[in-house]
C-alpha cells in the first residue's frame, strides 16, 4: 500500500512552484513596445517594466538598462518601424526615439541598418536569480514553498482525513503522483507549460490548448564579445507569428544569437530528440495546430531548416552585423516557450484567466496565457491576480 503524506498549513498561502520557463528565458527587460495600444499586454508591460527596476534596485539584484535597437535593414520595413514608433509612444514606453543611419552606429558600431527604433528603457537582468528572490520573500512573509510535488489532481475532499485535527476548513485536496497531498481553501494555478493539463484535471475548460515550441539560441564565442553592446532586434513581419532572431547581451557577460522557433516533441523538450508520446499526440491531433501548420509551411520550414544549417542563420544575423561569421559563434542554450492556441490556430496573444463552477471550479482560478513578456510584467501581473483572487474568491 502506498504511502501518503498529508499537509496541513497554519500559513495563508503555500506555493507549489512549477520550472523551466522563468529559467530559460533571454533575459530581457521589454519596454512594451510591440503591444497593441490599450491592451492588458501593453499596460502590464509598461508597469511591470518600471517596478522591475525598481524590485531589483530594493533587492540589490543586479541588472543592465543596456538599451535596444529595433533595426530596419530594407526600405520596406520602415513603415512599420515608424508604426512601432506610434505604437510605442502610444504605450507610454519611455524615452522612445527614432534613428537614422549615423545614430545606429553611435549605439552600435558594428550594426548596419537604415533606421531604427531606439528604446533606451530596455534592459536585462537574470530572471532566474529574480524568480528566486521572490520565493524567498515568499516564504519570509510566512508563505511555504514545496517542490518535487508534480500535480496530478485537484478534487474536492469528500472526508475528514485521520488526525486532521482542521476537519473540512480544507475542502480541497491537491495530489502529486507520489501520493502525498495538499490541503487548501482555494487554488491558484499559474502552470506555463502545464496551464492546459492543470485546468482540465480541476474540470475547467481545455483551451485554449498549449503547444511547446522550441528555441534554439547560437552563442558569441567570447573574443566577438565586441560586436555587441545591446540588443538588437528586427522589424517584425506581421506575416510570421513570432519576433524573428536577435542578438541578446547576457548579465555574465555572454551573448546570445536567435532564438528560432520550432515545435517541441515534448512539453520540456530543451533537444532535439526529446520525446514525450503523450505531448506530441496532443499537440498533432489538436485542430488549433494543425491550422496553424497549415497556414505557416513555408516558415516552419525554414526555422527548422536554419536551426539544423547554420550557416542560414547567420545569414540572417548578418543582415544587421556584416562582420559575424559561421567560425564566430557556438551552439548555444534552448528554451521552451509554452504558446497558447485556440481552436482556430490563433496564437492567444493577451493574458487568460479561467475558473469553473461547482464546489470546485468556484475556488479555482487559472492563469491560463501569461505570454512573453511575462517575466517583465510578473510584478504587474501579481497586482492583477490578486485583484481578481479577492474578487473572485470574496476574501
């Protein structure tokens, strides 16, 4: 008979903290430019952008305010460049500016481009080392922080376990596959690459579904270091649905090239040849998938091509720093991007919350979608979950 381990908090609050994506992120500090005006994207950027700062500086975490360039390498690229502009100041994004030829190389010596879009506001931090901070005044609040505890399900207790001596003050039980157990008043689930599985096992809705994508990054061998000062980026292609490769400082003093993006066979899967049956199922017979496949053949194909073949990527890289060569850069880290889809194939751009009804689904609320920049906005978006926990939950 298995054994079962059974948790009863006098705290308030208790944290089961998922891995992964606050881990294998670029590091960035987004100012919120591309985000549509108005948008809770947008405006938790914004804000989320400034108490960043602001939480790093209090923590004595350190940070870089290095700087970005948007950069336009053909003529037709700048009307949207100028329309990012709009977009920017539209945003309240600070000290936003627009520079000509000259202006690029002042920033960055070794960058060619026509015009670009400065944002002076962005910067990088290590996202990991800030996630951690958290926990811990997490638990300095009188929070616990318990890990190693993979969910399997969420259920409503149906009897007062044996030596409880709260009774049912803890109408729901959380289980890990161990068969140890959490007991607690309500749930908040903020799951990333698992949003979709945690929702549906508490009875809620399965979609919008979540598909991995992989990231492959290239790194700067360190005598290239040189080439590089802040980030770069191009002018997105609204035909294409993610930002397209850019060069990315790192705080140790690394430098980041990409990412691509690809499908993942798994949910972590950080290689090539990661695997899970289960994910990659969901994933191909999933229509919202099979729509997008359908509508992106062309540019998946080339991503995968140019993560396998180098020598495209830097192609491409070489549009913004001539200099870079194949023998210049090295195989670098991957992440995992936990992108949602709804049944049409859309990629859910905006934040999702998702509860349910009943016993259950009345304590429950998932944060479904908190895609990039998430870690910019995590501040924001905290103000935001428990503005809608107490609302939600009458606390």
């Amino acid at each position: 008979k298995a054994s079962h381990s059974y948790f009863y908090f006098s705290i308030n609050l208790c944290v089961l903290p998922a891995v992964h994506q606050s881990g294998h992120n670029s590091g960035v500090i987004h100012s919120g430019i591309y985000y549509t005006p108005g948008s809770l994207k947008a405006r938790l950027c914004v804000r989320g952008a400034t108490l960043a700062y602001e939480y790093c500086e209090k923590k004595g975490i350190p940070y870089k305010r290095c700087g970005k360039l948007i950069v336009a390498v053909e003529q037709e690229e700048i009307p949207r460049l100028k329309s990012l502009y709009e977009r920017g100041l539209k945003n309240n994004v600070r000290d936003l500016s627009i520079v000509d030829a000259k202006g690029i190389r002042e920033r960055e010596p070794y960058c060619r481009g026509i015009m670009a879009l400065d944002s002076p506001y962005t910067g990088i931090v290590d996202w990991r080392m800030v996630a951690l901070r958290y926990g811990k005044d997490f638990e300095e609040a009188g929070g616990a922080v318990v890990t190693e505890f993979e969910v399997s399900d969420i259920a409503m207790v149906k009897e007062s376990p044996a030596g409880n001596p709260e009774g049912m003050k803890y109408p729901i039980a959380i289980r890990d596959k161990k068969g140890n157990e959490v007991q607690c008043r309500h749930v908040l689930t903020c799951g990333g690459l698992y949003s979709d599985r945690l929702s549906q096992i508490s009875g809620c809705s399965p979609e919008p579904r979540i598909v991995p994508f992989r990231g492959d990054y290239l790194v700067l061998k360190p005598d290239k270091h040189y080439l590089v000062k802040g980030n770069i980026y191009p002018v997105p292609d609204p035909r294409f649905p993610f930002l397209g490769v850019h060069f990315t400082p790192r705080m140790d003093g690394s430098v980041w090239l990409g990412p691509n993006a690809v499908l993942a066979f798994k949910r972590e899967g950080y290689h090539l040849y990661d695997f899970n049956a289960q994910d990659f199922a969901d994933a191909l017979s999933f229509r919202g998938l099979q729509k997008l496949i359908f509508r992106n053949v062309t540019y998946g194909i080339g991503e995968m091509y140019r993560g396998v073949f180098l020598g495209a990527q830097i192609k491409i890289l070489q549009k913004y720093i001539p200099e870079l060569t194949l023998s210049d850069v090295l195989r670098g880290p991957t992440g995992v991007r936990a992108q949602a889809l709804d049944c049409d194939g859309n990629l859910v751009d905006d934040f999702v919350f998702d509860g349910g009804v009943g016993d259950l689904g009345s304590r429950v609320l998932h944060v479904r979608n908190a895609p990039s920049p998430a870690a910019t906005s995590s501040l924001s978006i905290a103000e935001m979950v428990a503005d809608e926990v107490e609302s939600r939950f009458t606390l």
